[in-house]
C-alpha cells in the first residue's frame, strides 16, 4: 500500500509519499535552475493559468508566463470568495482548486508511478470551517479521496519528531505563503495532541511580497504607469530578491522598463519589520495557555518559506529560547507528515497516531442579564474531533415563546462584532407551552464530525422534547449538479487541454466588474481584516445596485488605486 500526504499551499504545494516505511517528496515539477538553488526542486508552486490557444498552465509554467490570464494565492479566497476574475473572465474559485488538485493526482501519478486516489490533505491550524470543507471538496472533485484533513503544524511535527520517540512538547511554527499558525504538541508514545494553536489568518509571504512591491512603487517615479503584466513579473523577482536576501547582503531588482534598484538586507528587515512582529502574537497566546498547564516546550520546529526569513528565525529563537530543530525543510516537512498521517490511517504505521481538534469555538449568541449579547461557547477551541457537547440555556424573560438561534464560530475572547466571530446560521424556534423563565430550561446540543458537518439539537428539559433538529455545513453550499459539473469541465480542460469559457455572468458593465473583482480578490486578501470587510462590503453594495451608483463606484476605484501596486 502506498501512503500519499498533500500540503496544498497558498503560494507553493508539495506532495510525498511513503512507501515501505520511508518517506519521498515527489518531484512533480521542473523549475528553472535559478529557483532551484532556494530548495524548490520538488515544490509545486499553486499557481493556475492558461495561454494564448486557452491550454491550461500549472505550477512553474504558469507562474513564469509573461501573461495576466493566471492566478496565484486561490487558497486565500476559500473562506470568502465564489468568484476570481482570471484576465478578462470570472471563473469559480472552486474551479480553479480543483485544477490544480487533478494537475497534483497527475503529476505525482507520473513521477511515483502509484495513483494517488486517497491523501491525507494539510490545511492552516486556523482557518475556518468554510475553508477547511471547500479544501476536501476541490480535492474530492478532482479525483482525490480525502482520508482527512489535518492541520499542518501537526503534519509538521509528525515529520520533524518520527525519528525520535520520546515524548516530547513540540512548538511548531508554520509560517507559509499565506498563513502563520503557532501549534504546541504533546508527543506521547508516538501520539501527538494539540494542546495550543494560535495564528494568523492572514499573514505570510505574499504579505512580505506586498511589502516591497509597495516600497518600490512609492520611491519609483511613474510606477503609476506599469502595467497589470509588468507588475506580475516584477513580483516574481521580488520574490527571489526576498530569498537571496536569506544569505545576501544586497540584491538588486530589475524595474519595468529597464532601471534596477538595490535592496539592501537592512533595508528589507525595516520594511518587513511590522510583519515579522505579528509573530509575537500567536507564540505568546500559545505560551499563556501551556504555562496555565505547567508545560515546557522541549522542541521548536520551523515550517513553511517564510520560516527561512533570518529575522523570523531570530525573532522566534529570541522569544522560546530554543534553537530549531535540525534536518527539517520548511519547504516539504507538511507534505511528509501528511504521508506520515496517511500510513498511520491505512494501517502501515499501527504504533503512531494523532488527534484532529478544533482551532475555534463554536457556540451560540446569548443575552446576558445587564442587556448585552455575548459568545456563548459549546465546543470550545482545541477539542478533539468528532466532538459531542452539550449546553444549557434559559429563556431571558418569563412566558417567552419563541428562540433566535443563532450558529457562531470565532473566539469567545474578542468583541463579538470582531471579523473573527462568524455567524454561520439562524432560525427562530418556537416554544411549546412557555412558562416562568425560571421553570424552563433548553438543552443545546452540537455535534461536529471530521467532514465539517455540525448537527444541532435543542432540547425541551420539561418532557424532553426535540424543539429543533437541524445540520448545516461549514462548506460553500453547492447544488450536486454543479458540482459534477466542476468535475466534468476540470477533466476535459486536462485530458483536452483547453480550459472551457467561463460560465459565470455579471450584470455590471465590464469595467465596473472589473474593478470589483479586482477588489476582492487583489486587495480584500492582502489588506488588514476591518479595511477587507469595508471593502467586501462595498462591493456587494455595488453588485446590489447593479453599478448604478457612481459615488460608490468611484470609492471603490480609489481604493484600487490606492492599492495598484497589488496588481
């Protein structure tokens, strides 16, 4: 039996496999020699496009065309978007996961000469419910079974501690292309558990990328000029001005248009310096939480490109004060663990496990008694999965009737209008028979399975009685239809090679769709989480208007402006 684990990126991928007990990362693309010097022989980077004839691009091929009809970072849109503008056209953001899982099944297909019909797929330790269903099913659309999601500082730990079996506590920092996640593991026997996860939803090296494209765009005259394919290749070579930075101390970055700039590594680290800080916020959460247990940390292990950065590896020796752990590649340790977790669950490594827990709360609103509603938690963060708990309630009033209900998903700790806090569901129940408050009581009952399926009762404590039974899915929601329809296009467009026409329609003028696609998917990503919901927001205050507005039209072009060197 051959075990295949996934680490689908926002900015690169990567797949291994084990077989007869070792590990292989599998080579399932060729880049150029001068990225193969920063370790990237056996990385894929997440990146779909197609070219002139429509034949769809992946990986290196597409993140080198000299062309805008490509996309990057599509994993950063699955908990907000259904929609990215590719070129000229929209495509579903679920279209696009799904072509590059079925280019993955393929490639690696090729090269290990095993089909890979079942994975073990990482995700970031705190992404949210909607992404981490949208991720099994894009994989499941294109060919792979997902045996289970797993977070990806487990997978990490997996891999960096195989070889040694004593038990250990294990701080896994995973700081990739689109994600920072902070995870302390408590390896006993072979076993590991999370104990503390904390991150950033947002934060990673596209991040970094933006940082520069910015400092270069602010001090180059006319850089208002470039254009939409300058700017794409001029972030490629920041990228790789941003690694060599790793061990030079200077590089110098080729403009649009001919000039060249020098960067300079003190230059990088003072424009990078606020997003290396936000390390300390995720380290020190998880700190608090293991010292409340009396737990030392014995191990740290680095995952992820951005982990290559010196002053992130500096900033995280200075605040554990552990050196990190030897013989671990940021770039592939994540797939490896995945291959590791996929042995474990198809039985070829029977003394190893681990445990999947939830990285938020999920509860209820409730209103309190001085008049203020709150985050009432059922199942709380870090539970194991599946999870059953239940919780209870009384009505705020005597002779109530009725119930607003409401799903919540977030953290109990911050304001309950924080971004974080997401009101996934709500119904109105109605209340048989309502009594004096203090004679009725509900019994809330959440059940949270590994698909990402949550089952909700409420219970009547008088006699018993069911009031509410229902389910809903942390996924995006998808008629079945158009989901074999996914399927059938991303098949043909890979078996064919021509990406099919997009079927979505917009009924804005084409410029004013543009302008708010570009908005969601260029900026809303990039940009702090209370700007990226005002500008969401305007967006679809403008979708509802049918672009009629011209006032909200042109904010919304301001801010594209303002944000131009994302592009």
């Amino acid at each position: 039996m051959t075990a295949f684990g996934i680490d689908f990126g926002t900015t690169n991928s990567a797949v291994a496999v084990m077989h007869g007990g070792e590990v292989e990362v599998i080579r399932i693309d060729t880049p150029p020699v001068e990225w193969e010097q920063f370790g990237y022989d056996r990385v894929f980077p997440t990146v779909f496009g197609y070219g002139e004839n429509r034949e769809p691009l992946f990986g290196w091929a597409a993140k080198q065309a000299e062309t805008d009809t490509k996309i990057e970072a599509v994993k950063r849109l699955f908990a907000t978007e259904d929609h990215v503008t590719i070129g000229n056209e929209q495509f579903l953001v679920d279209e696009i996961a799904t072509m590059l899982f079925a280019q993955l099944k393929r490639s690696a297909a090729a090269e290990s000469g095993h089909e890979m019909s079942k994975a073990v797929v990482t995700i970031p330790a705190n992404s949210r419910g909607r992404a981490r269903q949208r991720t099994k099913v894009c994989a499941g659309m294109g060919g792979i079974d997902v045996l289970t999601l797993m977070n990806e500082p487990t997978a990490a730990a997996m891999a960096a501690t195989r070889r040694n079996r004593e038990d250990q506590t294990v701080m896994v920092i995973d700081w990739g292309g689109g994600t920072l996640d902070v995870t302390v593991l408590e390896a006993i026997d072979g076993t590991f558990m999370e104990q503390s996860s904390a991150g950033i939803q947002r934060s990673g090296g596209v991040d970094f990328d933006s940082m520069i494209m910015k400092w270069l765009a602010e001090s180059t005259p006319g850089s208002e000029n470039w254009t939409g394919l300058q700017r794409s290749m001029l972030r490629l070579d920041v990228e790789k001005a941003k690694m060599l930075l790793s061990d030079q101390d200077e590089v110098n970055i080729p403009l649009p248009g001919g000039d060249i700039r020098r960067l300079s590594k003190g230059e990088f680290e003072q424009i990078a310096n606020p997003l290396v800080e936000q390390l300390r916020i995720p380290i020190e959460r998880c700190m608090r939480d293991i010292a409340a247990l009396s737990v030392q940390i014995d191990s740290l292990v680095l995952a992820g490109g951005t982990c290559k950065i010196p002053a992130v590896r500096l900033l995280a020796e200075q605040i554990t004060g552990l050196a990190p752990m030897s013989g671990v590649d940021p770039l592939t340790a994540i797939a490896e663990g995945a291959a590791v977790a996929a042995a474990i669950m198809q039985g070829e490594l029977p003394d190893y496990g681990f445990f999947v827990s939830t990285e938020h709360a999920m509860g209820t609103t409730v209103l309190t008694g001085s008049g203020t509603i709150e985050f009432s938690s059922i199942i709380p963060r870090g539970h194991k999965l599946p999870a059953e708990r239940t919780e209870v309630y009384r009505p705020v009033r005597d002779d109530q009737e009725s119930l607003d209900f409401e799903v919540i998903e977030g953290d109990p700790e911050l304001p309950l209008s924080h971004d974080d806090n997401v009101v996934l569901a709500q119904w109105e129940i109605d209340i048989p028979n309502p009594g004096p408050m203090d004679e009725v009581s509900f019994g809330v009952t959440y059940k949270y399975d590994l698909d990402g399926i949550v089952n909700i009762d409420v219970t009547d404590h008088r006699d018993q009685s069911s009031l509410f039974s229902g389910e809903i899915s942390l996924g995006v929601q998808r008629d079945r239809r158009q989901m074999v329809g996914i399927a059938k296009r991303v098949e043909t467009a890979l078996d064919e090679g021509v990406v099919m026409e997009s079927k979505v329609d917009s009924l804005l003028e084409p410029h004013i769709a543009e302008a708010v696609l570009n908005a969601r998917n260029k900026v809303a990503p990039f940009v702090e989480d209370e700007e990226a919901t005002e500008i969401r927001d305007l967006c679809g205050r403008i979708e509802e208007s049918n672009g009629t507005d011209q006032g909200l039209v042109d904010q919304l072009e301001a801010i594209n402006q303002k944000y131009r060197y994302l592009f």
